[in-house]
C-alpha cells in the first residue's frame, strides 16, 4: 500500500512541469484504501483520501468491468489475433519455395 501512495507522490512533483501529463489506471477502491492509512490516524481519513485524489486526478474516467462473457470473449480474440501474427511472422520468416518439377 506504501507504494501506491509514493506513486502518487511522484506523479504530484512531476505535474508542476509544463506540458506533464500523466494517465493513471488503477482500480479507485484500493488507491482510495492506500491513502486512507496513510491518513488513518486522522477522524476524516476517508474524506481526506479522495479529495487527496481529486487534486491529482483532474480528468477521471471510470470503465465499467466487463463481464465474465466479455471477459472470455476478449481473451478468445487476443489469443486469435496472437495465432494469426505468429502464423504471418513464420510465412515470412520461411517462404514456401516452388519444388523443382
């Protein structure tokens, strides 16, 4: 948890440098639960953990989880998509050579 909160101590120095810009993906609950103990000793942790990352996070984006259907589905894709590349990788990598009739 120590580390979610050096993370985002790291990413609070570098967001006074012009043009920084950073993309944070993470699952809220657990972040929220790193600053919270950092906090904990305080009546308002709680409350004090997320307006911590409202400063930080200017442009949330929340993406719902997919479903296990999904979830299956997106898998079957990436691991047809991975077939297919190394497939292509290897017909370039060997070309079939006309047999000599």
């Amino acid at each position: 948890m120590a580390s979610v909160v050096e993370t985002l101590e790291g990413i609070k120095l570098f967001l006074a440098v012009p043009k920084m810009g950073f993309l944070v993906a993470a699952d809220e609950a657990p972040v929220v639960e790193a600053v919270r103990s950092r906090y904990e000793k305080s009546v308002n942790s709680e409350s004090m953990a997320r307006q911590y990352l409202e400063k930080i996070v200017q442009i949330p984006i929340r993406v719902p989880m997919l479903s296990r259907a999904d979830t299956v589905a997106y898998i079957a894709v990436l691991l047809l998509e991975h077939r297919v590349l190394s497939r292509e990788r290897h017909r370039r990598r060997y070309p079939l050579r006309p047999s000599a009739s």
